[in-house]
C-alpha cells in the first residue's frame, strides 16, 4: 500500500477504492504500484513510453524489413525498396511467412496496447484522522501513478517477441541480405550485382556482364517501359531526330524532352491511394466519434459547468483533469465480478489493444509513404546536389537528413499517446471528450501532411523512381560510384544521352531531346 493512500479514498483509474473505510482490510490493487507523482507527470509519462516503444519496434523491425526485401528479390517479386513489412510476405523464408507477420503484427498492436494500460491516475478524494473524520485540508501529495504489472509483463512478451523474429531473421539463410543499407541506390546495385551473380555473368545474348551494369538494358528491351514521344516537324529538334542514325521505332519512343515537373508519388505508385484512403478512414471515425461523443455527453451533462464545478466539490484535494471533460463510460464486467483483478487486467489490455489496432496498424502503412518519398529524395539528390547522391552514407548521416520519417515518428508517439488518452479500459469502457479532440485535430493534421507528401511533384528533368528498383537499375548507367550525378553526357555518335556518372554533369535541357536508359524524362 503506498503511504500516501492510507487513510483515504481515492480514485484509480475509474474505479473508487475506500481505503480509509476499512483500513488494514482492504489492500492496495494486486500486481499493481503506486507512488505519489503530480498529474503533469502522470499525464507526460505515457507519451515518453510510446516514444521508447516506437524506437525499439522501429530499430527491430529494420532488420525483419530488409530480409524481406532480399527474400522477396530471390523470388522474383521485389519491386519497390519501400514496402509495407507485416503486409508483404515471402514464401520460402520463414521469418517473413505471412504467420510470422500475423505474429510480429500481433506483437506490435499489443505492446502498444499495453502501453496505453500501463499506468492510471490516482486521484486522493477524501483524507480522514484516526477517528474517520474527514479532513478539511490536507498538505501531504493527492496525486498519483499506478503501475498495472499485468501491462508491463504484456510488453515486455511482445518485445521478446518481436526481438526473437528480428533475430530469427538475422540466422536463417544469413547469406541472404546482400546489403543492409536503406538507401535505394545501394539496394539498385546489390540487386544489380546479384542479378550478375545468378546469371552467371552473361546477359540474355550470351555476352559477358559487368556487375555494376548488370541492370543495364538495350533500347530494343527498353520499349515496354517507355512512353510514345513524337517530336513534331515544327520543332526544332525534329530534322536532328531525322538525320541521327537511330530506326523510327527508336525515334518516337527513346528519344525525349525533359519534363518541367516529375509525377507525383500518388500518380506514380497508385498503390499509395489505398493506404493515404486508410489514414483518411481513420481520421473520419475518428470524427465520428467526437460527433458522438458531444450528443451523448451533452445529454448525460458531463459537457455542462455545472457537472465540471461538483467534480471540484467531490475533489476538493484532485482537482479534474482534461480528460474528465465530457467523459462517457460503459461498465463492461459486472460489478459483483470487479475483485477477479487478473481476468479483469487481462481483458481490459486485449480490449484496449484491439480497439488501438486500427491506429497501429494505419500507422504502419503510413511509413510506406514516407519511405518512398525519402528513396525519391536521395534520388534526386544526383542531380540537386553539389556532392551529388552518395550510394553508401553514413547511418547516422542518412537518419538525422530523413526528415519524413522524423515527422512520422513525432506523430506515433503524440497519436497513441492521444489515443491512450481518449480510450481507456479498467472495467468500464471510457471515451473521453477533450482528449479525443485532439486525437481528432492530429489525426487531420497527419493526414494532410502525407496528402501533400504525395502529392509533391518534383522539379526538373531527372526522372522520378520512388524506390522503383528496375527503373533506378536502367537509369544508372554508370554507378560503380560512391558518389552519381545526374544529368547531359557526352553525345555518342551523335546522340545526346542522359544519364549518371562519377563526375558532376551539365543540366539536362528542356529544349533538347535526349535519348535515356529507362523511361521518359
């Protein structure tokens, strides 16, 4: 029993325990810890967990990511270095099985779950003297935090969990990964040189193959991949397009004009509609229930002044938080059934988990987007860039200039944090007004931030890849650098080309055409 409990009756959470009414009788909750804290640190503790929660997920499903990319190269199927890791499974390596993902899923949704049952306010009500008098005022703390073990040992078995399949997947087939590195230029040349190595060397025509030009294609493979160009007689390109020695064919589908602006992401990878339409989704239902929760608690009076100043009356010692504000809850275990802690516990976590699945789980998606803006930006860096893209950067350089994926991780932790605050279960099911607005507001301001993400259009001439591994293959015509631009080379025979190299190159032009490995510019 903490000592600042006794004699008192306090609130835990949403449930009343009269410690002062029986005292030495009535213990203090099982497998539970109480201290005295203020209620800005029982307020600010939950969002530090999610925070700790989120980087050791993310820092362990790094390596459950990239021995799916490789496990999906070797089978044939990986065709973006950005891909959404629980949705996406191998065959033939078991630590990507589509099981194993139903369990790494599982973990995750769980963990945070059980971050978000961790820990309750306790609120001390009443103080009463040794003869059970009420106290009128009392200078010791009224403020606490209650540590829930059931939730501690849930996420701990759920990181125990998720580090066991990032471990399995370090140890099974461990000459798998060809490369570690995120960086999309780097996987482009592993996937290059790999491709080399199965092939034995030789292309298609029984020509030998150097591994760093092992992505490399011919204009005739090229045809599918590439869009109709005509140049019209009027322009002034077009007698140079007569006169080069290249067939029609080639003509109207190689040879090209730069583009002013690149698509977007949401026109060049439609599948990215489908998970910005689940963020969306969710910010909907999410306002949905702010709608509903403002008719219900206007109706109960939990919105009204009156029922904010009787709160103040009953409290004289805790005066309510934000989350007391139209407040709603339904008890879900009979109260004749409260003391079975344990069932209780446990089935207040699975609850909180499922329903904070849906968020998990569109957040997941959501790092789909940002990792294939990023692959993009480093792209692009060959041709923005003084240094030009380097294909083997540093770590921790490559983390801290990853600013997409730092504007999501600051809203993990801010959404679920908000979301622990929103939603609660201990025997009722309670949905808190305040707290869900602001769930509300982030969750739109979330939303639009991916929305414009995708939408971006690139400027310039470099054609736009986001991540595609076959594209950036074809585009790299000379990337045995640690360091590629992008931009005009030198004319062969003739022809203008377009393309990367180890040394800075000129601007491609918006006047010229330009014949291109890959696909139109």
């Amino acid at each position: 029993m903490p000592g600042f409990l006794e004699n008192t009756d306090a609130l835990i959470g949403l449930l009343g325990f009269p410690f002062a009414e029986q005292p030495g009788q009535l213990g203090y909750i099982p497998q539970h810890v109480g201290c005295a804290l203020s209620q800005a640190g029982v307020t600010i503790i939950p969002l530090f967990l999610n925070y700790a929660l989120a980087a050791i997920f993310d820092t362990m499903s790094n390596v459950h990511t990239v021995t799916l990319k490789w496990a999906l190269f070797r089978e044939g199927r990986l065709r973006s270095n950005s891909i959404p890791r629980l949705f996406s499974a191998a065959s033939n390596h078991v630590p990507n099985s589509w099981y194993m993902n139903v369990l790494s899923a599982t973990a995750l949704t769980f963990a945070y779950g059980s971050i978000s049952q961790m820990t309750s306010e306790i609120d001390v009500l009443f103080v009463f003297d040794e003869n059970q008098q009420q106290l009128p005022t009392y200078e010791g703390p009224t403020t606490g935090i209650d540590w829930n073990g059931y939730a501690i040992l849930c996420a701990g078995v759920c990181i125990f969990i998720q580090a066991s399949i990032s471990a399995m997947s370090l140890f099974y087939k461990s000459n798998l990964v060809r490369t570690w590195s995120a960086n999309p230029l780097m996987v482009s040349r592993a996937c290059a040189a790999a491709s080399c190595a199965q092939t034995g060397g030789i292309d298609s025509s029984g020509n030998p193959v150097s591994p760093v030009h092992a992505g490399q294609r011919g204009p005739s493979l090229l045809l599918g991949h590439l869009s109709s160009f005509v140049i019209p007689d009027g322009e002034p390109e077009a007698g140079w397009i007569r006169n080069a020695t290249l067939s029609s064919t080639i003509q109207k589908r190689v040879l090209v004009k730069p583009k002013v602006r690149q698509p977007s992401a949401r026109s060049a990878v439609p599948n990215l509609r489908y998970i910005i339409l689940i963020i969306w989704t969710l910010c909907g239902i999410s306002s949905l229930l702010v709608a509903i929760t403002t008719v219900i608690g206007a109706r109960t009076g939990s919105t009204k002044a009156s029922y904010i100043a009787s709160l103040y009356t009953e409290s004289p010692f805790s005066p309510p938080t934000w989350s007391w504000y139209g407040r709603i809850a339904f008890q879900y275990v009979p109260a004749g059934r409260i003391d079975i802690h344990y069932r209780r516990e446990l089935l207040g976590i699975a609850l909180q988990s499922l329903l904070q699945s849906f968020l998990t789980l569109g957040l997941h998606y959501a790092e789909v987007l940002t990792s294939t803006v990023r692959d993009e930006q480093i792209w692009r860096q060959a041709s923005r860039s003084a240094k030009g893209a380097d294909t083997d950067p540093n770590f921790i350089v490559d983390s801290l200039t990853n600013w997409p994926s730092h504007i999501l991780f600051v809203f993990k932790g801010v959404l679920q944090w908000l979301y622990g605050q929103a939603f609660t279960v201990n025997v009722f099911l309670s949905i808190n007004l305040l707290p869900l607005v602001a769930l509300t507001v982030c969750m739109l301001l979330f939303a639009l931030f991916l929305e414009a993400l995708i939408r971006y259009q690139p400027r310039g001439g470099q054609p736009a890849t986001y991540g595609n591994i076959e594209l950036l293959r074809k585009l790299m015509d000379d990337n045995e650098h640690k360091r590629v631009f992008w931009g005009e080379k030198k004319p062969v025979n003739g022809i203008r080309r377009a393309g990367t190299s180890g040394n800075r190159l000129s601007e491609v032009r918006r006047s010229r055409v330009y014949y291109t490995t890959g696909m139109v510019i």
